[in-house]
C-alpha cells in the first residue's frame, strides 16, 4: 500500500487521559470476581503535523486506571517524533519496540499494565491510519494485500505455529467472494448476543424485565455471570431458561471463579440448563486446566470459551494447541491491540476454532466490530458458530456508536477505529476531578478507598477552596 498520499508525516504529540464512569452505582459488569466494576478506559490521543488524529483506548474496570496512563506516558517515546512511513511500513518493528522496550519490558514483557499501554497506542495508531485512508478500519484490513497485512504481525514465538507464509496463504485462499461477504456486512451486519441481562448483582425482577425486552427485539441468545453460589445459579439459570425457552441460546461467564476440578463439577450441576459454554471457568494462564475441563465437559454439549483476560498471542497459540477451548474470545486490548489480534484470528483459523469476541466495557464493542467483520470478509467467510458480544451501556460517549439492528452489528461507515469520544464525555468523567466526579464525591455517593474523598473535596468541604 502507497504511502505518498499521506498528508501528515509525522507524530508531533501524544496525550492521555484517565476516564472512567461510576458502572458500579447500578452494579453493571458486576460478576463473581468483579463485584463494582467502574467501566473505565486509558483514552490516548494521537497528534500529526496537520489536524489528522489518532483515538485509541484500553479498557479496565476502575482502580488501576492510572497505572496504564502512567505507562502510555513512559512508552510514548517510542511512537512520538516518528516519521508515519517509518511506522506504517515497519508496523510489526514498530510494535516489537513498544512491547520490548528495553527498560518498560520489566516489569511487564507482553502482559498486564505494559501489555494495556501498548494496545492503547498501538490502537490509536491504526485508527489514524484508517482515518488517513477515509475507511473504516475493517475495510482498511479488508483492502490489504495479504503480504501487507502480514507485514504488520510480529511472529517471534508464534512460529512454530503460524508461519507468515502460512498467513498470507490463508488471506489468498479468501479473495475470491470477499465483495459479496463485505455487502453482506454493510446490510444485515454481524450476529451478536447479550449479556446485559446477566449481570450477578442485577435482581430476578430486573433480570425478568430485560430478558423479556430483549426477547421482543428478537433476540435468541443470552449469557448471565454464575460462579458466586451454585444454587443461586441453578435458581437463576432456571429463570433465564424458562423465559427464553428451549429454542433460544444460554451461555454462562464464571469469570476465573473455579478450581479446575471445581469448574468441572459445578458444570455438571448446571448442565441441565443446556448451556452452549462457559466462559472463563478458571486461571486464564492455565492452559493444561482448560483442556481438562474441556475433555470432562464436551460429552455433556457444554463447550469452553476463554480469552479475555489472555495476556498475548503465546496464550492463545498454546489453548490452540492443547484443544483446550471450543470458542475463541479476543478482546481489543487485553493483547498488544490490532497488530496482536490478527495473529490470534490467524491462528485460530489454521485449528478451526471460532471467534466470538469479548466486548461490553467502554468501547470494546465498537472495536471489535471491525475485527470480527475483517474475519469474516477476509479470513473465515462465515458467522457459523460465531457472534459478537453486546452490552448497550456507555454508547453514548462515542461520536460513531456501534449501530445494531436485528440483533445484528452493522458495519461502520466512518473512517477509524469507532472509539473517539465526545470532548464533554471525556470532560465530564476525567477522574478524579471530572464534573461528574466532583459531584459524587461531594454528595457523598461515591467512595473509593484510593481517592476517596479527594484531597480536593476536603478542601471544598472545609471551605479551603472555593470550586465551582
């Protein structure tokens, strides 16, 4: 792909800010590990020498927040002051740097805090890109020569695998068709199913409530958190079963609750409600422990999806390898971001295991949107076995929100990446001194052992300060 048609040239400039909104009020995302998440996001923003900009974000749950904006700020040397051309044709040595930095690799080589800061940039780098191109980001992938795309997939540890000549190959084979699929995309759109329903800290009478809304949308398939008490999950699982029926899907998210023998066990108990997976039942490292349960529970029709709390593309290779998950679940930037997922849809192609993303949190599923519609046109060429996850909170805050209909993704229109933010969206709930914030705190609704109140809020309380 010809990079003369770039107008800006280089990176002048790179900001981050710490947002997060207070989910936790309402018990949103609430489940058996995370009881008060407050759905939160690094928000990184990318300057050119001209008014091109990159939006880029990596989502958490609340306290830590700060530690991946502190580190977007200790590796933002590596991207600021580069020439465009340098990053765009190097794309894989690029993002080599960012996650081998030789000091930042430390205290995080390819994984957790460091491994969050890289997504946040790296994916603010590709929304520039598609921005400069005028597409969307999946039609940006779709658009690639296989080499090209290739090109920006770093294989080091992958290899013995997934070999780039491999890859390429897998992208050739798809070419044919790849018009039709995309149309496809653009009018019915993506397949997806929900989880708003399901969180554990929601009552049974809003859990009625939902499922029946949903249900009148048209949507068949639901998946609700288990993992705190096992008759509490059999009481609800029933509720859920008797409302959607045998006809619809039922999946169920222990969010790495259970021991390995545990999971197998509580499994058992709650087979009888047909469920199509679950997800994450145990460590997201422990690769061997997925492939045991998933031996002990594949004879009861019960499936085992993990991925979105997997570190890297090694975790990933070896699940693969072991046979040790029936559905892959990306998320877009729990790993090193875009660069990073591709390998893992690659991979996952060449052992015929289906993606079906994470999503939910703060623009998560504007995100993976893109990813799975690039799958479908240019890698898998079929929605059989695979969806896309949806949880309708906090699309407000996005100029271009994901858009369903049917209970389907359709496929963005607008140049980028779909995650820039309204600039009083991210006025408002910068923490910890967003209006928003401010507010709480002063009126006494929120609390939180680290800021809580402010020093700021002490102040005002005391009539030190004076803030409007």
């Amino acid at each position: 792909m010809a990079h003369a048609s770039y107008s800006p040239s280089r990176i002048r400039g790179l900001s981050v800010r710490d947002i997060r909104f207070p989910t936790s009020l309402e018990l949103d995302g609430s489940d058996a590990i995370h009881p008060d998440p407050d759905y939160s996001c690094a928000y990184v923003i990318l300057y050119t020498d001209t008014t091109f900009k990159g939006h880029g974000i990596a989502f958490t749950i609340g306290r830590g927040n700060e530690l991946v904006v502190a580190a977007v700020k200790s590796l933002s040397h590596v991207v600021v002051g580069k020439p465009l051309r340098k990053i765009f044709d190097d794309f894989a040595g690029i993002w080599r740097a960012l996650t081998s930095e030789s000091q930042m690799r430390w205290v995080g080589p390819e994984k957790g805090v460091i491994h969050l800061a890289v997504a946040a940039i790296t994916n603010a780098l590709w929304d520039l890109w598609a921005r400069i191109e005028h597409k969307p980001l999946w039609k940006l992938l779709a658009d690639m020569e296989p080499e090209r795309l290739v090109s920006t997939i770093d294989f080091r540890y992958i290899g013995d695998v997934l070999k780039k000549e491999e890859a390429i190959q897998m992208l050739k084979d798809m070419q044919p068709g790849k018009e039709v699929r995309e149309e496809r995309m653009l009018s019915r759109g993506y397949p997806a199913y929900t989880t708003a329903a399901g969180w554990l800290g929601y009552s049974e009478e809003k859990i009625e409530q939902l499922l029946k809304g949903f249900m009148s949308q048209g949507w068949r398939h639901f998946k609700i958190k288990v993992g705190q008490d096992l008759e509490d999950d059999k009481r609800r699982c029933k509720i859920v079963r008797k409302i959607i029926g045998d006809e619809r899907t039922l999946m169920v998210d222990a969010n790495q609750k259970w021991d390995v023998d545990q999971a197998i066990e509580w499994m058992k108990e709650l087979a009888p409600y047909k469920p199509l997976w679950i997800e994450e039942p145990t460590s997201p490292d422990d690769v061997l422990g997925h492939t045991t349960i998933a031996k002990a529970l594949r004879p009861l029709g019960i499936g085992v999806a993990t991925g979105e709390m997997c570190h890297n593309r090694v975790i990933f290779k070896q699940l693969l390898q072991a046979g040790a998950i029936d559905y892959c679940q990306i998320d877009a930037c729990r790993m090193g971001g875009v660069n990073e997922v591709l390998s893992v849809y690659l991979m996952a192609k060449k052992f015929n295991v289906p993606v079906c993303p994470h999503a939910g949190g703060v623009g998560l599923c504007e995100m993976v949107q893109h990813l799975q519609m690039w799958d479908y046109v240019s890698v898998s060429g079929t929605t059989k076995d695979r969806m896309i996850e949806y949880v309708g909170i906090l699309s407000e805050h996005f100029k271009n929100p994901r858009r369903i209909n049917r209970c389907h993704y359709i496929a963005p229109k607008v140049p980028g990446y779909s995650v820039e933010m309204w600039e009083k969206s991210l006025l408002d709930y910068e923490y910890p001194y967003g209006p928003k914030w401010k507010k709480l705190f002063l009126d006494g609704k929120y609390r939180d052992p680290q800021t809580s109140p402010p020093p700021w809020v002490e102040r005002r309380l005391s009539g030190d300060i004076n803030m409007r």
